[in-house]
C-alpha cells in the first residue's frame, strides 16, 4: 500500500504498517478504513507498550484520573485524528456537551490566537484543552497520539511547573511511550499521504473549530477536501454568523 521506508528501517514502523495495510483491506469503504488504521494502529502500539512494561522493570508513571496539569499545554494533531474526535463529539455528546464544547472553543480562541507563547502561559487557568471536563478527558478512548505520549514520572514537578508558568522545566517521564506512539503517528500520517488526503500538523482547537463549524467535515475530508488549511471550513463564529443573519 506504501512505501515501509517512509518512516525509516525500524522494525517496529514495518510492524505498524502491517497492521495499517491489513486494516485497509478489511472494508472497500475508504472513510471506514481510515478510521480502522488509526484504531487498530494505536491499539498495536498501546499491546506493544504493555508488553514492554510486563518484561522490563520500568517505573511506574504517576499520570492518573485527576491530575490535568498536562491539559493546559497547547498541543497539534493529525487531520486524521481531529476527524476521529468531531465523529466521535458528534455521536457520542448530547446537544448540551455539544453547545459547552462550542463555548469552551470560541473561549480558548479568544485567549490564544494570535498570541505568543508567553501570553498564553500567562492564561493557561483560563485556557484547559476544551475535552477537559472536571480534571478528566472527555474523549479519553479518542485522545491523540501526543496525548499519549506523555508519561510523568513525578506528579509534583508537574504542578510545580504549571504553577510556576515554567514552560522550560524539566519533568521526569518515561521515554518508551513518546518513542512508541510517535513511531506509531508518523505511520499513519504516512498513509494519509500516500492516499492523498490533507496531512500536516494542527493545533487542536483551530482543529475542532473548523471540524464544527462545518456541516459534514469528515466525509469532506475523507473525500479529499482541505478541511484544515487556509481554504478550509468556515469557524463556528463564521457559522454561526451566517445562521444568524438567515434568521433575520
């Protein structure tokens, strides 16, 4: 299906195309495959990090159901994996998480945009990933690859760092996750490209702001729209602009 040297000789990139490559020829349905390599992908890297852990006497991360300090950072996905999230938001969220979620984005744009990276450290109370819901993820099972990478070993520097707006500080974490999951990402960004859909990196609230603010972005972006580029979808301000001067 592509080229296995895309993401470099490694063993464990071959083994993640493997599995992308049996995924697509389980469905004829190009919107159902894409969905099924990002799936069963993660899940093959998630089964390769618990073998990992049941064989080596690793630490132990301290991440749990609770602590959010991470949630505050400003992070970017795949096209893929913001898709994933509106199909999942639009399934799974009642119309009321549905209007919060809507809300908590137009707050966090009206913080961030446009502002360097010290500005937004000085708002990050203010700022939560929008799927943060009383310290817990709202998409958890959906969560990107990034989100996952992340393993502190040491939840008391990472409310040090978050306290003190250190943006530099150095929080003890595990290496084996970042290296798996990012492998992991890389090939399923690698296969979006060979299908020729929009790849790149995008900073996930822009992200989910041009998700919903379109009417159907996933099979626009299945289809081969630009979904998140400059000739995107509209935002949720321009939509909901648009309806309200239909209403008039």
């Amino acid at each position: 299906m592509q080229d296995q040297t895309q993401a470099g000789p490694d063993a464990l990139s071959t083994y993640f195309f493997q599995i992308a490559d049996a995924a697509q020829t389980q469905t004829s349905d190009p919107s159902y495959a894409l969905f099924s390599i990002i799936r069963q992908v993660m899940a093959a890297a998630t089964q390769v990090l618990d073998s990992v852990a049941g064989t080596c006497q690793s630490p132990v991360p301290e991440c749990a159901s609770g602590c959010s300090f991470c949630c505050h950072s400003r992070i970017h996905v795949m096209p893929l994996e913001a898709i994933v999230i509106c199909s999942y938001v639009h399934k799974y969220f009642s119309p009321g998480e549905m209007q919060s979620l809507k809300t908590r984005i137009r707050s966090n744009l009206t913080y961030t945009r446009g502002r360097s990276l010290v500005q937004r450290v000085a708002v990050k109370d203010k700022t939560p990933c929008v799927f943060l819901d009383h310290h817990a993820c709202s998409i958890y099972g959906q969560r990107p690859f990034i989100c996952r990478t992340w393993n502190s070993l040491s939840r008391q520097d990472c409310e040090t760092a978050f306290i003190s707006g250190n943006q530099n500080a150095e929080i003890p974490c595990l290496s084996a996750p970042n290296y798996v999951y990012t492998l992991a990402r890389d090939v399923v960004q690698s296969v979006c490209e060979t299908m020729h859909l929009e790849t790149g990196r995008f900073e996930l609230v822009s992200a989910m702001d041009r998700c919903l603010g379109m009417k159907d972005a996933p099979s626009a972006w299945t289809g081969g729209c630009t979904v998140f580029g400059r000739s995107g979808g509209e935002s949720l301000e321009d939509t909901e602009k648009k309806g309200e001067k239909g209403g008039m």
